[in-house]
C-alpha cells in the first residue's frame, strides 16, 4: 500500500469514527437563550465598571504626583 493511501483511509476511519462539533440546525433566534445573554451583558457592564474604577484611581494618582490636588 503507498503512503498516499494508507494516509487516505487513515483519515476516512477517523472522519467516520467521530461525531462533528458543529451542528446542523440553526440557532432559534425568536427564542433566546436568556442566560447566555445576561451573562454577557453582565460581564461587559462588569469589564466597563472595572475600567472606569482603574481610570479614576489612575487619575487620582496623577495628580496627587504631580502636585495637582
């Protein structure tokens, strides 16, 4: 057997031998998962508190060094 076709039927096993990750239906878009989308509503409004926190800290801290407060 040459090396082409045992590389082909090694592939042809392992394709046939596992499931896809993927699926073929089409997410619902008039019913959505609610969960998903409060978490990632969450977690943006999260991030953005966190960024304004840093912000304002490093603000502050600028101008206490720079003798501006």
């Amino acid at each position: 057997m040459t090396f082409n076709r045992l590389l082909s039927r090694a592939v042809f096993v392992s394709r046939a031998g596992c499931r896809s990750a993927f699926t073929s239906s089409k997410p619902d878009m008039t019913n959505p998962n609610w969960f998903r989308v409060g978490l990632a509503f969450g977690t943006s409004a999260f991030l953005w508190g966190l960024l304004f926190k840093q912000h304002s800290t490093d603000t502050h801290e600028y101008k206490v060094r720079n003798g501006l407060e």
